[in-house]
C-alpha cells in the first residue's frame, strides 16, 4: 500500500513529460507579417538613409528611382545614399520585395538644404486568412529553453516524489 502514492506520482511525472513532449517537437512553421522602415522619411540629396525589413524569412530587396537596388539580409538593415542629383521636394517611392512573402512601399522626401531626420515606419499585410491558435505566442525555440523546459519538469517531478515518499514514511505505524 505504501507504493502506491510514489508509484502515482511518477505516473503523474511521466504523464506530465510525455503531454508536453508534442510541443517539444513542433516545429516552427509560421509566416511572419513583414515591417518596414526607411530612417529618415525626409533626407537631403546625396544624404544615407536606412533600410530595413524585418520579419522577413529570407532577404529583402529594396529598389526605388532616389537610389540603386539594394539587398537587405535577413535581421538586418543597410544604409545607401541618396542620388546627390535628387531634386527637392521631390517624393521618391521605396519598394520592398521578401522573397516569397509579401511587398510594401514607403514614401521619401527629398528635402532642401539640411534636414531634420524623422522616423516612421510601415507594416505590410498580405492577404490570407487570420492565424489562430498560440496567437504568435511562440517565436520559435532553440535548445536552450527546450533544456530548461525540460529540467523544470524533472524538478518538480522529483519534488512530488520526494514530498509523497517522506509524507508515507512518517505515517507508518
């Protein structure tokens, strides 16, 4: 009879580690919505802006008639410069391409003179249908938490088994 309450619990453990264990193994297969930006808005001509577009799954091109094609690697940005030719006041269109995923544009001005840099961004949505589920809950896992993860759950089930173990030994008759 005094088995009974170790055995249950690590039952209890092994249940715990084998419902968790379909998360361990999914793998991250969500689409990101791309978001780009073009620091500054408002840039003199033969000044440098910043390109960047995140969420991207791969490489990004951004192309627009103010300056020449550039490739923007994935979780990075770049800076180019702005044609010196470029006329005031003139608004120039940036485009940005992920490869496979969505595009979206983003307006420059081209300033007189000196410019006071402003910072504004866009997001591009593409057209599909709403993710449910985690909500965006996970980002993708590595290693390391799966470890800790892991380690959390052996704790607390060696935890149970050592309470329950020392609870029925101090019962005993």
């Amino acid at each position: 009879m005094p088995a009974i309450r170790p055995a249950s619990a690590a039952l209890l453990g092994v249940a715990s580690l084998a419902l968790t264990a379909p998360l361990a193994a999914a793998t991250d297969s969500k689409q990101t919505t791309p978001f780009f930006t073009v620091i500054p808005s408002t840039v003199s001509p033969g000044g440098r802006v910043t390109l960047s577009a995140s969420g991207c799954n791969g490489p990004a091109t951004a192309t627009s008639g103010v300056f020449d094609a550039v490739t923007i690697n994935q979780g990075t940005s770049t800076s180019t410069s702005v044609d010196a030719d470029a006329r005031p006041g003139a608004v120039f269109t940036v485009r940005f391409i992920c490869t496979g995923q969505a595009s979206g544009n983003f307006d420059i001005t081209i300033a007189g003179g000196r410019s006071t840099p402003t910072i504004s961004s866009t997001v591009s949505t593409s057209p599909g249908a709403v993710r449910g589920g985690l909500g965006g809950s996970i980002g993708g896992m590595n290693a390391g938490e799966l470890a800790a993860g892991t380690a959390l759950v052996v704790a607390a089930a060696t935890a149970t088994v050592y309470v329950v173990r020392r609870r029925s030994g101090s019962h005993q008759h």
